[in-house]
C-alpha cells in the first residue's frame, strides 16, 4: 500500500485515475479542460483544475512546464496499478493464440523461450523478455546420444522440466549407434535427477578412478558424458529478448536519440535484465516495477512487469515486458499473467 494514497477522498482517486488513463491513452500531457470535456465528473473546469493541483502538491502528478498539463509521476503510476486500475481479462481469442504460437513449439530451450518472447511482444506491443534457467537450475530426466555422422555426435538432454538442450560434438574416436544407445541409458540411469553441476562433479571423480582405466567400455562412457555435459554451455542464465525495435516508435523514445542509446545499451547489459527479471521470483503473481523502482528502469524510464513460471512447485525463471512507464497496465498485467500461467502450465504437464 502507499500510504500517501491512503488519505485521498475519492473525488481525488477518481481524477488521478482519469488523468493516468487519458495520458496512457495520448501520450500528451492532461489538462482541466479535456477531462471536462469527457463530461465524467461534472465539475467545473476550474474545480479540476484544483483537484489537479492538490494531486501534483501530493507528488502523484507533475507538469512539464507552467502552461503544460499535468503527466503521472512514478509516484501516481504505483499508486494506479495497486489501487486504482480496473484489470481487463485476456480475451478468449487472446489466449486462443497463445496456444496457437506456443502449442506448436518444441521445448528445446532456445526455440520455446525466444517463441514466448516474441509472443509476449506480439500480444503486449511492449518488448517481451524470458529469463531462462541456469545450467545450475538445470536437473537432468534423460540424456539421448544420436551418431549423425564418423566422430560426430547429437546430444540431446531433457530436463525434468522437459526442456530440451541439443547441441553438436566432436569425438576422437567413432561410436556405434547401438553402443551411443547403452551409452544413453547408463548415463541416463546413474544420474538423472541430478543438476549438471552435480553431473560433471561426479563424472570428474568417477573418470580419476582407477577401475576406469581397466574397462574400456565404462571409460568411453564416461568420456563421452563429460564432453556432453562440459562443452559448448554458457555460463549463467539466458535472456531472450524480441520487440525492441517497438521502442522507435514510442512518443518517449521518438527523437530522442540519448534516450534510445541508454535503452539499448541497457539491453545489451543483459545480467542486469536478468537480475532485474528474476528479483521477481519469490513473488507469487505480477511485479511491477517503475522508473525509479531499480536502477534498469531508473536509467532508462521504462516500467518492467514480470511474473514467474515455474514447474509445479519448483521456480524455474522469469518472464515479462519492458516498455514505457506509459504503459496500459490494465490490458499487459493480465497478459502477462497469462502467459506465465500458460508456461508453467507446460512446463508442469511436460513435453509430449
């Protein structure tokens, strides 16, 4: 709760949250004269010129000079998103197409999570962003060794989550299918449910054994298992990212060519987004943050929602939007939201 807002009558809620909305709506700074105009509240001009100015004197809004009219501050859009907007549902066709998009994907990591960007983006209008688990995070249901080719190799890794992680190596020596399919099932059985630091930890330890040395076939396994688990993976969580050229063409950011290098400077950055994302995890539903709420959104005057996902009880990242903090909080909240609950949804049921 803010407890400035506390105190405010409700004639005083009324006209911050018209004024918020008109601005959300126009990108132009509020005057008396429109709001009378939209005929809501049947008050003269003058008293909501008044009504304004307390709200400024308040600190809920401001102006950007004297003949200007009044604009949100961070202040008046915390105060709209936790007490004042009325949420607007997604619409059946809304969530018709997150399906859709979503549905069709396979969960190899990269390609789900840069899908559940781009929706985020398509549906919102504001930059979508998914933080993706860590290697950390990561905890192991199989592991699948496909031969594509002499010495080269497919590794698949299905999380318990069952998100897929696939990528090409490079042996020194060939392996047969079939020997890649015990080979799958051995590693699959002594360490699922382990995460791949635990993994590489005991692969370490068992490949120093001296028995190793004397069993050839448990000694290509191992090896093996140490390039798929060891080779080719970043460092830290991911971050994708889709929507950003939307920013060009928002009234905040048209022109101002400054602002816009300090945005995508920021996106560059990406530890910060993902510290920013995932500073949301021990929340329950959305956090908004806005402007002067973290250093991100400080720097670049942006508002951040995020959520959440996870599989069943177990947290797995974050996922959201980054846009103005002119933002139509009533309609992205609950999209977001959405698109949270979907995800878990599917990371809970699993990948058929």
């Amino acid at each position: 709760m803010i407890s400035e807002f506390k105190g405010l009558d409700g004639r005083s809620r009324e006209v911050l949250a018209s004024v918020i909305v008109a601005y959300i709506e126009s990108a132009v700074p509020v005057s008396s004269r429109q709001l009378t105009k939209g005929g809501k509240f049947g008050l003269s001009s003058a008293s909501l010129r008044n009504a304004m100015a307390d709200l400024e004197d308040l600190g809920f809004l401001t102006h950007p000079h004297v003949s200007a009219g009044r604009v949100p501050t961070d202040l008046g859009y915390r105060a709209f998103v936790r007490e004042l907007m009325t949420t607007r549902l997604p619409s059946a066709e809304e969530r018709a197409r997150i399906a859709e998009e979503l549905a069709p994907e396979p969960f190899e990591t990269d390609r789900f999570f840069q899908a559940t960007s781009r929706v985020l983006f398509r549906l919102t209008g504001e930059v979508g962003v998914v933080a993706a688990p860590a290697s950390a995070r990561f905890v192991l249901d199989s592991v699948h060794f496909t031969r594509l080719s002499e010495r080269r190799i497919l590794v698949a890794e299905v999380s318990d989550a069952g998100l897929v992680e696939s990528r090409l190596i490079e042996t020194r020596d060939d392996f047969a299918q079939a020997e890649l399919d015990a080979i799958s099932r051995r590693l699959t059985v002594d360490y699922a449910g382990k995460t791949l630091d635990e993994i590489r930890a005991l692969l370490l330890d068992a490949l120093a054994e001296e028995k190793v040395r004397m069993d050839h076939a448990l000694a290509r396994t191992l090896e093996l298992g140490r390039r798929a688990f060891a080779e080719g993976r970043p460092e830290g969580d991911a971050v994708f990212v889709d929507g950003t050229e939307s920013l060009l063409e928002k009234p905040e950011f048209r022109g101002d060519v400054e602002a816009l290098k300090r945005m995508f400077r920021a996106f560059e950055e990406k530890a910060r987004l993902v510290n920013l994302l995932t500073d949301c995890l021990s929340f329950d539903g959305a956090r908004v943050v806005i402007g002067s709420d973290s250093v991100f959104t400080g720097e670049t005057q942006t508002a951040v929602v995020t959520v959440p996902y996870r599989k069943g009880d177990r947290v797995l990242g974050a996922l959201g939007v980054v846009g103005p903090r002119r933002m139509e909080y009533e309609r992205v909240v609950p999209l977001v939201e959405e698109l949270g609950r979907y995800v878990s949804h599917r990371l809970t049921e699993g990948a058929a």
